[in-house]
C-alpha cells in the first residue's frame, strides 16, 4: 500500500522556518535605515555662549529633517579640545557630531602642541554653517566709549587691563591678543570655560573687555549692560548698524570672526555625510532659521557639499597658522 503524501510535516516545517526568520534579528551586514535612534551633538563649551546657540537652533530643524531628535551635550573645558577629543574617539556611525569652529578646531589645535588629535585628520568635514566678525565690547564702567578712548586708558592704567576669552586657544583668546597688539597696551587675558561664564564675570566687571561673536552680547548690549566699542571687521553689521567697523575706529589691523560648521569623526561613511550635509543646508535654507542666525550677527554661508567645507577647512587652518606663528602663541 503507498505511503500517504509528507504535506501536514512538509507544511509545519515551513511554518517553523518562517517563525525563525521573524523572530531572529538582522544579520550585521545587513543596514538599518539611516538614522534609526537619536543622534548626539557635542558642544565644546558651556552653555550660554554663541557655539551653544548656533548648535541648538540647527540640529533642532536637521532633527526634523532626519525623522530624530538630537540630544546636546554640553563639553567644555581646554578651549574646546575636550569636547573635540570626545568626537575624535566616537564610533565613526554617524550618531555623534561636533559643533566646531574657528577657535576649537583651527587655532586651539594649532597652539596646543599636546592636542590629544591631530584637527586635520581626525574628523569628517560635514558642512559650514557661517561665520560672524567679532565686536569688541568692555564694561560698561570703563570709561571708554571708542577704541582711541580704550587706548588711552589703558596708557594711563597703572595695572593692566584685563580680557576675558571662551577658553585658551579661542577665536576671542587670539582677537583679545590681536586687539592689545593693535593699541599698543598690556592686557592681561582670563580664560573660561566658554562665553557664559566669562559674560558672567564682564558682565560683574572682573574683567573689562571680551571680543566674541556677536549673538550672545546682544541682548546686553541693547540692554546698556555690556557697551560695544566696534566690529572687527571690514563692513558694518546690520544687526548694530551705528558700531563703527574696526578701520573705521582707526586700527584696520584688528580683524577676527569666527565660524561655525558640523563635523563627523573620520571614517563616517560618505553617504551618512552626505545625508547630514543635506539636512543642515535645508535647515539653513529656512527663513526663520536663517533670519534668526543673521539676527544674532552671523552670516549664514552654507557649503555646496561636504568636499568644499573640507577646502574651506584646510585653508582657514593654513591662514590661521600664520598668525598664531608670528604671535607666539602656545598654550600653556
């Protein structure tokens, strides 16, 4: 008599099969959607200040753009190399970035001669996000309302004056340098561990004058809190119309601005980047975000792809060379 067809075991072995399948989990050679969880942006410096400010309000709308919030992490400490040092170790996945800028990256790496990372190879370019020329600001119970009136004073000033920076290596560190050398005085630099707690201590009148980006001085600028001397740079910024530029005040030798962009650890896949560079551009391309940043003083100057802010990069550490070369300036 023949056998009667397997088809009931042949039908459960497939079941079981399937069911395994299902339930195992996906093979490592096998990519999830980009991004699946939540991503990370260090900042490396305190809350309060610009590179605080800037880092908010874009990874805010690229969080949109990505369909993942981003959480911020606040790391300051040596000037921005501490927070720099955390990106430079992280998994190159493309879920942890670094704000960084012309201060963390370019001239705190370039003085810093026991940088835990080399800046130029260390990280993925991602994109430019802008830049903004410096404002020299003092207390405003110095008696200066001018450069030529801050110059004086300090002349005059048995003790010298003292300016405080976000930290050793900053952009304000080397604009605070720049504008001593310019008058001709002795100035005595503060460092802190970003904008905040040295606005805190200008502010208090600690210390007398602070060279920063513009978007964390304003609102005590209107105030009649801090009171602005001019702007290190050669045009006139719309948000202060009437502050006359540093040429204008007659030192044309005192420029410094200070840039903000997006970068990876080295070894983020290039399609990961490209996914982020596309998410901060359209991020930057919206009115309000892009009115907010110009409101606080930066112009907004996006890179048309990761490549051209790597250029962008490398040239700003070659010009940068130069001036910390010429001053002398280490870190300590």
């Amino acid at each position: 008599m023949p056998r009667r067809p397997a088809m009931p075991c042949r039908r459960s072995a497939l079941r079981l099969a399937l069911a395994a399948l299902l339930a195992a989990p996906a093979r490592p050679g096998v990519a999830q959607e980009y991004p699946a969880q939540p991503l990370r942006l260090v900042i490396p410096f305190a809350p309060g200040g610009t590179n605080d400010i800037v880092g908010r309000l874009v990874t805010e709308g690229m969080g949109v753009r990505l369909g993942q919030p981003f959480v911020v992490e606040n790391r300051g400490g040596a000037g921005g190399l501490m927070g720099a040092e955390v990106v430079s170790r992280a998994a190159p996945d493309g879920y942890t970035l670094l704000l960084g800028g012309s201060g963390s990256l370019t001239i705190n790496s370039l003085m810093n001669s026991r940088s835990p990372f080399d800046a130029a190879t260390a990280f993925a370019p991602i994109g430019l996000i802008g830049a903004g020329d410096n404002v020299i600001v003092v207390w405003p119970g110095l008696p200066a309302r001018s450069l030529r009136e801050l110059q004086a004073l300090a002349r005059r000033s048995a003790v010298p004056l003292s300016y405080g920076s976000p930290g050793v290596g900053s952009t304000g560190h080397v604009a605070g340098a720049m504008v001593a050398e310019a008058l001709g005085v002795p100035m005595t630099h503060v460092p802190y561990r970003g904008t905040g707690p040295a606005m805190n201590d200008l502010l208090a009148g600690r210390i007398q004058v602070f060279t920063n980006a513009l978007a964390p001085l304003q609102p005590a600028i209107e105030a009649g809190t801090l009171r602005a001397l001019a702007i290190a740079g050669p045009r006139r910024n719309p948000a202060l119309p009437t502050l006359p530029t540093t040429a204008e005040a007659g030192f044309p030798q005192i420029e410094a601005a200070t840039w903000f962009g997006l970068f990876a650890p080295a070894g983020t896949a290039p399609d990961r980047v490209a996914r982020l560079h596309a998410a901060l551009n359209a991020t930057l391309a919206e009115p309000a975000t892009a009115r907010r940043l110009r409101e606080g003083g930066l112009d907004v100057t996006p890179s048309a792809s990761p490549a051209d802010f790597a250029e962008f990069y490398a040239a700003d550490r070659a010009r940068w060379a130069g001036v910390v070369a010429r001053a002398s300036l280490r870190s300590p």
